[in-house]
C-alpha cells in the first residue's frame, strides 16, 4: 500500500497463489474506473476464470499521470501484460 494506492506488483506469485496457469495470452488488464476510485484489474481471455484485482486507489482520477503510476506500481512492463480498455484509456496511454 502506497497512500491511497493498494497494488500487487508480483502477477506470477499471485497466480501461484490462487493456483491458476499465468500466460499473457490468457490475460489481459483493464483498468476502470468512477467517480472515488481506480481499478487495475486482470480478465481471463474467455471469462473462464474470475477477475483478478491487481489494484484498487481511493479518491484518484483517471489522468494519464496517475495511470503512469498505477501500471508502474504493478509492475506492468516486466509482466509483459496485454491491455484490454476503453477508448479513453487508450488515448491517454497513447
């Protein structure tokens, strides 16, 4: 936990964890959000398996800054995941 800022920087840990194969073929992060919080969150390409949260922020918008943030928590170029968002998100990572 990081201020508001509650992560999981270890994906393949986490899969272990919940005992569940980890490729990034199978998952994809998305990230949502409203008007008190933002969510990172991994699906199962298929909807297989249920969502996994990889993290959870209080009262922080979605700027391209605080998403900058949010994928560099989780550590999100080492896990080499694929992204699956919005058009908005899109742009703003773009």
């Amino acid at each position: 936990m990081d201020g508001d800022l509650l992560d999981c920087n270890n994906v393949q840990e986490l899969m272990e964890e919940l005992q569940l194969e980890n490729t990034c073929e199978q998952r994809w992060l998305t990230t949502d959000s409203s008007k008190v919080s933002l969510k990172a969150v991994l699906l199962h390409n298929g909807n297989k398996f249920p969502a996994i949260p990889l993290a959870h922020a209080r009262h922080i918008k979605v700027t391209y800054e605080n998403l900058q943030v949010l994928l560099q928590k989780i550590c999100y170029e080492e896990q080499q995941l694929n992204i699956c968002d919005d058009l908005k998100v899109t742009a703003m990572l773009t």
